[in-house]
C-alpha cells in the first residue's frame, strides 16, 4: 500500500529542497518545479535550436541544485520538449536519473476518440521521446477530451496498470470534473496525484473558487503553471509594458493601477529578503498550499526559483499581496479550474 499523500507543506514549515511532497503517497517531489514549456516552444517562446544549449544548462543547473522536478508535455514544441529532456538524461548514471521526476501529459485532441488506444499509443510516444520506460506523473492536458471523464479515467488506470506510469494526474479541471475523475479513478483502485491549474498573483481563482481546497481534502496537489504570469510578477516589463508580443494581449487586458500596486509590494519585499520578485511570487504559491511550476529557459530562471525557498512569507504579508492580486477568470474551451 502507498503511503498517505503529501499534497501541500504544513503552516509553518519553511520550504527547502528538502521538505517533500509525495504525489498520491508515491512519488517525492520537491516543493518547487521546473517547467518546460519554453523548450522547443516556437509559438510563444520563440525557441531556436541554439536555445538547447540553455535549456541542457537549466536542466542540469535544477538537478545540482535539489530541485530536479521537470513538467513537460506532448505538444510542447510538437515533442522536442520531451527530446530534449531525453537528450538531457543522457549524461546522468542510473542513479542520478532515478533522482530526476518527470512528468508530462497526453493532449485531448478532438480526433482522438478510440480510447484506451489513443491514450496508450501517445504515452508510448512520449516515453520514447524521453527514453524512459515509465514516467512519474502523466496527466490529461485539459478537460477537453470528446469522451466522458470516466472512459479517460479508465484509460489512465490502464496505463498505470501496465507499468507505464507511477501516478496519474489532470489539468485544468475544475472542481466537478475533479470528482468526476477521482471517483472512477478510486474504482479501480488508484489515486489521483495532481491538478495542474494557472495559479498566480495574477490569478486567483483557483483559491477563491475552493477548488485547491477541494483538491487538498481529496490529497490531490496542486500544480501551479504560470505561477509568473509568464514573467508578468518578475517586474521586468513594469506595470505599462511594452509588453513582448507573444504575450501583449493577455498583458493589456490587467489594470495597470492595481497592476502596478502588487509590483510595488512585490518589490519591498523583495529587498527585504534580499531574493528577486520573482521568488517572492514563487513563495506565495507555496504558502497557499501548492507547487509552482516556475518556467526556466536558462540557468539563471533555475537558480531564481530555487530562491523561492529558504524562507517563508508571513500571513501579514501573504495577506498585503492578497489585498492586489488579479481574481482571473476560468472558460468554457481550456481552463475550467
């Protein structure tokens, strides 16, 4: 039987790479992630094949650093994400890559509809992209799948129950597609390890809705993506930009008031712990019980979220980044959650 799972850091625990987390009582993480998103991302993120280079050190940099949780997924740069961190483990002994947790996720395309077949034969290509034989956490991209939660929830059970994941999760679900999912996962014995939402200074509704809440009563963790706003709290843009044009139109739609109150808070507590805002919106995510996948393009994106730990915001302070923080908002098409 799996130990009782870790989904969240007591209250006054101060996170460290040494505090763990235990996905469905299974597998260890750390209270921070690396996402991966950027690699061989050309739509957003502009990537190149000289960017490799960076990332291989980003990789690596999050490993030396006690940090070695990866987030990747399929249609991340159409798989060269997943080549990459193939590519990356390669220099690692058997030893160190046990050490390493990867995660990706199975995309619900409109055309796959024949499952567990098309779950299975993905997975399978995901494992090979990343020359692995099993992965640690493999989760369904969002609730956008043409069948019913539970012809998926079985699917996954089917993967688990070949030996081709060690813990399943979702993404983007809300809190009924939640239930729906940990009930028919529960009838064939097998937790749900994760949820995989945007949560962020920037949105909030996650919390507001008690979804993380929910989550945390059923011991599913939350996975934070976003949890920069994709750059947004790191201050380097300001409150009124410009903003980079791949991202301009979600950046414009924030009041820049309000906008530019949270960067001041972020900034005076920033020079009071000496760490870049960025880190001190990366310990907030871990204070309201989750764990931020920080993007990480290059070393020094690693090194500045492993800055998020040794230290711990105080609830007055929790409480001042509260007082601006964006609500956000879910959809019909990807973020139900």
């Amino acid at each position: 039987m799996p130990a009782a799972a870790i989904v969240k850091l007591d209250n006054d625990v101060i996170p460290t790479k040494d505090t763990k987390l235990l996905l469905a009582g299974i597998v260890s993480i750390p209270p921070v992630a690396i996402g991966a998103w950027q690699w061989g991302d050309k739509k957003v993120w502009n990537w190149t094949p000289e960017a490799e280079k960076d990332a291989k050190e980003a990789f690596d940099k999050a490993f030396e650093l006690g940090i070695p949780f990866y987030d990747t997924a399929e249609v991340y740069g159409d798989g060269e994400s997943e080549r990459e961190i193939g590519r990356f483990r390669k220099d690692y002994s058997e030893q160190d890559k046990e050490k390493q947790v990867i995660a990706t996720k199975y995309f619900p395309y409109e055309h796959r509809t024949q499952f567990p077949d098309v779950l299975l034969s993905a997975l399978k290509d995901s494992l090979a992209r990343l020359g692995i034989f099993q992965v640690d956490l493999y989760q369904i991209h969002a609730a956008i799948h043409p069948v019913e939660i539970e012809v998926v929830a079985d699917a996954l059970a089917d993967a688990h129950d070949a030996g081709l994941v060690k813990t399943v999760g979702v993404s983007n679900y809300s809190k009924e597609e939640i239930q729906r999912m940990h009930a028919a996962l529960a009838k064939r014995g097998i937790a749900l390890a994760s949820n995989q939402i945007s949560f962020s200074l920037i949105r909030t509704i996650p919390e507001k809705s008690g979804l993380i809440q929910l989550c945390h009563d059923l011991g599913i963790t939350i996975l934070a993506y976003s949890p920069l706003g994709m750059g947004l709290l790191t201050g380097k843009f300001g409150s009124t930009g410009p903003w980079p044009k791949g991202r301009q139109q979600t950046f414009e739609k924030f009041d820049t008031t309000q906008l530019g109150h949270l960067l001041d808070v972020l900034k005076r507590l920033s020079e009071k712990y000496d760490r870049p805002s960025s880190a001190i919106a990366l310990n907030w995510c871990i204070v309201k019980g989750t764990v931020p996948l920080g993007g990480a393009r290059t070393q020094e994106h690693v090194v500045q979220n492993a800055l998020a730990l040794g230290f711990r915001l105080t609830n007055e302070e929790v409480a001042e980044l509260d007082k601006f923080a964006f609500l956000g908002s879910n959809n019909k098409g990807w973020q139900h959650g």
